[in-house]
C-alpha cells in the first residue's frame, strides 16, 4: 500500500510540472528552428549548471536531443523505463540514433558506468529477431572498450497501472518523465535531487522484479570479443 501511494505522490509532482507549461500554435519553418535552437541551449544550460528547472518536452527532435544530452553528460547511471526502447519517435530516430548510440558507448566506456533499462511490452526489433538485435545493444555489444555494465529486463506490466509513465533518469540530477506513451508529450525536470532520488527508487524497485532479458558487462579479457560475452549473457544466465 505505502507503494502505491508512493508512486501517487510521484506521479501528481510530476503531472504539475508538466502542467507549468503551455501549448503554442504553428509556427513558421524559420522560427521553428530558431526556437529548436533556443530550446536545445535552455536544455544545455540546465545540464551544465544543474539548475533546478522544468522545461516541457513534446516534439520529437526535443526528446532526442534531450536523450542524448543524458547519454552524453551521465556520470554514472542511466536509468531508461520504457515499453519498447522504441528505435524511432515519429520521422526521427530515438534509441537506433546513431549520434545517441554513440554517446551511450561513450558513457559505457566510463568505469563503474551502469544502464539499466526495464522494457513492459516487446522489445522494438524486427519481426523474429532477438532482443540483442536491437542496433543501441547489437552496437553496445560490439564496442571496444566498453567498461561498464547494461541489464535490460521485461518489468511486470502489471505495475503499469500504478505508475503508467515512460521516464529516463540521468544520474541522480535530470529525468525525463512521457506522460503518453504513445507521443513525445513529456516533462524533463532538472536540478531537483530530491526528486529525482524518489524516482531512482520507484525504477530500482521495478527492475529488481523484473526478468532479465539482456546482460553484458566490462572486460579486459585479451583477445576476447566484447560481442561474444554479450552475446553469452544476453540470456541473463
């Protein structure tokens, strides 16, 4: 019960956050991209000075940047709640990126780095193809270097119902929360550790019950392709 209520009171936070911000209409292709431009600096601004900001998400050039931006600026951990680590939003690519790929490699190749990723329906691969398939873990798979770890696990879609949010959580600093999963409709919130800690909690919480479905971790083993012990560890044996 305490959890449910939990997540509750996450989940009304971070609905007013979403809330602070309003709709505007069409703009034209020229003031579009001035205010991309504006938008990716705020996002930068947040990032680099940790400010304790809430900045509505929901185009999808927006959500890639900022996915990436978490890849790219992570110290430690990434935490990524999903239902289907989609490799596209809309016209643009999301987690089949390749500038997002290659940050998360980056990241990975950080000591002691961690991503954990919990997936609640199928994984966004070809018809037939195994989960280790999907081009951000076939190319985490394949890369040198590489000295931290990913778990990927299917989470109980029952949880769903108290918590039916998609979110991203850089660290301990940034999160992104969709508040649709069907759109790029989200709120990314910065600065705020208290915050963000309680939805580190509720995510390592989902993960600990969930199947893994993909493993693979450092190794300076010589001669050894890093593609085989993911591929050995993929069954989470």
């Amino acid at each position: 019960m305490f959890f449910v209520i939990f997540l509750n009171s996450v989940r009304t936070e971070a609905a007013m956050a979403l809330s602070r911000f309003t709709a505007r209409g069409p703009l034209s292709k020229e003031t579009a991209a001035a205010e991309d431009r504006a938008y990716f600096r705020l996002i930068d601004h947040a990032l680099k000075y940790k400010a304790n900001r809430k900045i509505r998400n929901c185009k999808p050039a927006h959500a890639v940047y900022i996915l990436n931006k978490f890849f790219s600026c992570a110290r430690r951990d990434v935490r990524i709640y999903t239902g289907c680590l989609s490799r596209s939003i809309g016209a643009l690519r999301a987690y089949a990126d390749p500038e997002i790929i290659g940050s998360a490699i980056e990241f990975l190749r950080r000591e002691h780095s961690r991503l954990s990723i919990v997936i609640l329906g199928e994984p966004d691969v070809d018809p037939g193809q195994p989960i280790d398939s999907h081009p951000l873990l076939a190319a985490i798979a394949e890369a040198e270097g590489i000295r931290g770890t990913v778990r990927v696990a299917r989470g109980d879609p029952s949880e769903w119902k108290d918590f039916p949010y998609h979110f991203m959580i850089m660290d301990s600093e940034a999160v992104r929360i969709e508040f649709d999963g069907n759109c790029a409709d989200a709120a990314a919130r910065f600065g705020d550790a208290h915050f963000t800690g309680r939805l580190v909690r509720v995510f390592d919480e989902l993960a600990r019950s969930g199947t893994t479905l993909f493993r693979t971790g450092a190794t300076n083993v010589p001669g050894r392709s890093p593609s085989r012990l993911a591929r050995n560890r993929s069954t989470g044996q």
